[in-house]
C-alpha cells in the first residue's frame, strides 16, 4: 500500500477518487488496512461489513435514519462512493479503491 503524502490540487482529487490503487473483494477477501473510496461491483454482492470512516454521516440502520445498507444486494455493474474503513462482502466479488 503507498503512503499518502502532501499532493498538488491536482493529485489530491486523483487521491479523492481511488487512484492510489484498488484491492480485489470477494467472499474470502476482507479489505481493512486501508480506507476504501469506491466500489464497483462485478457480480450482485451484499456485505458482511461495511464501516464507515465517520459514523456520524452513516444513513444506516444504526443511525436510525435509513435502511441498512448490510441488507441491500448492490447489482452487478454499478459504483458506490464513501469512505469506508471496513469492507467484507457475504457474497459476489468487487473492486474497492483506495484512497
């Protein structure tokens, strides 16, 4: 994994949107040393986990401001954005971008 540094403007919104690289997700994979930016989904998946870097904003059930997103199937094909600190998915495979 690199190490972040002090980036231009122009490489801190590179940073901002996983390109210091990816780690793959699956089923046997957890993804926690590193905060994840992005996920693209390459097969419909649910998560086992999925932590949030601050929980203050977390819309999930915890919160009691939405549904929990640990619930969801997330479809084939599609991105989500946050910053999570903890990823580990219960079924499908993904690519989570690090940032």
């Amino acid at each position: 994994m690199g190490k972040l540094h002090k980036y231009s403007a122009g490489e801190g919104s590179s940073v901002a949107l996983g390109q210091v690289g990816c780690e793959y997700l699956d089923t046997d994979t957890a993804a926690t040393s590193s905060l994840i930016v992005a996920i693209t989904f390459l097969e419909d998946s649910t998560f086992d986990t999925l932590t949030p870097e601050d929980t203050s904003l977390y819309m999930g059930e915890a919160s009691g401001l939405g549904n929990d997103v640990e619930q969801d199937t997330f479809p084939k094909g599609i991105t989500i954005y946050g910053r999570w600190t903890a990823v580990e998915l219960e079924t499908g495979r993904a690519v989570g971008y690090l940032g």
